[in-house]
C-alpha cells in the first residue's frame, strides 16, 4: 500500500524500478527506501531479533530504532527504512 494522494501533500513519484528481495521481483519507485517498497509489496517481517528470534520490521522510518536491519547485497546491518532503492 503507498500513498497515492494526500490533501495538503504533494508526492512527486520517481520512475518505476525493480529490485529482488529472497527470489521475489519488488516494484519501486526511485527515491523510495527499500522498507518502503518491501512494505508496500507486503512484507511487513524485515528481520528478528538475534537471541529470541522476534519478528522485526518498519517501525521508526528515521533511521534509529535498529528493527529495519537487514543484509542488502552482502552488506549486513543495513538501515533500509533510510536506504533508497537502486
């Protein structure tokens, strides 16, 4: 789900991009964070948590809580609710 309109918001949306998350082709716009277009194509568990395995996943969308951490092209412990897609 994105927001299509808002009434005091304008939303200029990027071109439309791919990216592939476990196998599965994701739909993205530029400019959009990776969290953002996991969670608009229903992935709402990013990652767990290390010791008791609890589900994790877009929470703050600032960069500081630490439940968005996911690997991103060998990369681990990435932010994604701040990391645009590319």
């Amino acid at each position: 789900m994105r927001i299509e309109e808002h009434p005091i918001l304008d939303f200029k949306r990027g071109r439309e991009i791919h990216f592939y998350y476990n196998g599965k082709k994701i739909r993205a716009y530029e400019g959009e964070t990776i969290a953002a277009a996991l969670h608009a194509a229903g992935v709402k568990v990013l990652s767990k948590s290390l010791k008791l395995e609890r589900q994790r996943g877009f929470f703050c969308g600032i960069g500081k809580c630490s439940s968005c951490l996911m690997k991103v092209n060998g990369v681990p412990n990435v932010r994604t609710c701040i990391t645009l897609v590319k």
